[in-house]
C-alpha cells in the first residue's frame, strides 16, 4: 500500500485546465506551449482566442506578446492545436494573415487574439 502511495507521487500531475472566454479549455503543455482541446464545430479563431485568452489571464503575460501556432495544418479530425509563444516552434504556413501594419511572419499580438476572436458564448454546450 505505502509503495503504491509513493509510485503515485511520482507520476507526472496533470497541467491545470483553464476555460477561456469562449467556454474552450487551454491547457499549458511546455515552457513555452498552449495547447486547446479539441471541440466540434468550432473555427481556428475560435482556438486563437482561447490560447491567447490563456497567455493573457493564467500566465499573465502582456497583451503584445506574440502567439504563434505550433501545430502545422490542417489541424486533424478531433484534435485541438497547440500554440507557441516561441518563434522557432512555429508551424510553417500556420499563422494568420494580416492586414495593415504587423508581423508577417504568422504570429498575432495575445491582445489581437483575445480582442478580435474572443466572443463569449452562454451556454457553452450549446455549440
């Protein structure tokens, strides 16, 4: 019993789930890496948001600080997307497209991603 006690300290613990604005859950899975899980019916912005909702709130981090998006697209049947707020682990091709002045090299500011692709949604299990 005392042995399955103590194997059970050292299995990693689960990262703290965070729900974003939108009702999407974020979770934070490396140094540097949020990854949103996967929910039907629901567009890329939508997963932009709540990364970017999740840098902002539960990491604290300012509102200019870049995201990009780690996982390459198109994103897979029933899986979610990982972000990064690290340049080199970005996914070739997998940001967004902006217009006006900014970036071109795929990321948006974490304010743009909450400000512009953030709408709340009540019931969240009504998507």
């Amino acid at each position: 019993m005392r042995l399955m006690f103590l194997a059970a300290l050292l299995l990693p613990l689960p990262a703290a789930a965070f729900t974003a604005q939108n009702g999407m859950t974020a979770v934070q899975t490396g140094p540097s890496e949020i990854t949103v899980i996967h929910e039907v019916r629901r567009g890329d912005t939508a997963y932009w948001c709540a990364a970017g909702d999740f840098a902002q709130r539960a990491m604290g981090l300012p509102g200019r600080t870049p995201l990009w998006r780690a996982s390459p697209k198109p994103r897979r049947a029933g899986h979610g997307i990982v972000f990064t707020l690290d340049p080199a682990k970005a996914a070739p091709g997998a940001g967004l497209s902006q217009f006006g002045s900014g970036p071109r090299d795929g990321s948006i500011p974490l304010g743009m991603a909450v400000g512009s692709f953030c709408r709340s949604e009540w019931p969240f299990w009504n998507h």
